[in-house]
C-alpha cells in the first residue's frame, strides 16, 4: 500500500510508515468523514450582551468582534500489521505518539489539503477490530483531537 505513505504526517511522522496508521474509514460510515472533521468550521463566540430589564431586547457594541471558539476533530485511523506481533508494537507505539506529541502538540498534515493543524490528543473513541490476529491484523478507532485556536 505504497499510495498511503507521505499521505499523512504528524509532527513531519509519516504516520504509515511508522506506524502502519492511515486515515479511513469503516464501510458504511461516509468516506470523507475525516475532511469533513478538518474542515468544519468551529462556532463563533458568544458576544458580550448588556441585558438591561427597562430596555427591550440587548446591548450590544456598535461593532462586534467575531472570534471562534476552541473546536473538537474526530478523525478515523487504521493500522495494519503484518502478524499479531507487529500490530500490537505499532498500535501501542501509536496511541502513545499521539498522547506525547513534541510537549503534548500534534501538527496535522494532510497532504491533500493545504494546510497544518494545530492540536493535541482528548481521546481515543471505541477501537475496533477488523480481522482477526491470523495473518495480517487490521483495527480502526477514532481519535479525536482538540484545536484550541482554529485557523480558517
């Protein structure tokens, strides 16, 4: 599966190549699932409002400042392994690559898409198994990382 390597680095990792880890997704969930996630656009911050009980409706300043808020990524992965063995070195080797990051920070490239994301490791969702441990092994799980200051 050469077309997988160089597709995604993590603090300039090639995360298949170290770790058998590419972005994917399950049959049946929506195939871009993962560009959806990177590309979704975080909610605005509330504005400041004065809600006075003798006016109608609120205060607000004459211009208003948008900023957005912090926003949560869920992207799928999968990693593949030639054997048992070489699965559980590279999915343990894996998660805790994403738990220490360079002092807990994640920068996420894609190379289809232009730009690097900022963020670190909040949880790693339901794993899932996908073959068994005969021959080549193949799980998937989400992990879902927090980008503190989007950048659109």
């Amino acid at each position: 599966m050469d077309m997988l390597k160089g597709q995604c680095t993590i603090n300039g990792v090639d995360i298949y190549e170290h770790y058998g880890a590419f972005l994917a997704y399950v049959s049946g969930d929506d195939p871009l699932a993962n560009y959806t996630a990177l590309l979704a656009p975080s909610e605005v911050k509330e504005q400041r409002k004065v809600d006075n009980a003798e006016e109608d409706g609120v205060r607000l300043p004459a211009t208003l400042t948008q900023r957005w808020k912090e926003r949560e990524i869920p992207l799928q992965f999968c990693i593949a392994a030639k054997d048992r063995a070489q699965f559980e070195t590279l999915y343990s080797g894996f998660l805790n690559f994403l738990k220490d990051g360079d002092g807990g920070w994640l920068n996420l490239s894609i190379k289809q898409l232009s730009r690097t994301w900022r963020v670190y490791l909040r949880r790693i969702t339901p794993y899932k198994q996908l073959t068994d441990f005969d021959g080549e092994v193949m799980a998937t799980f989400t992990a879902v990382f927090e980008e503190p200051k989007p950048n659109f």
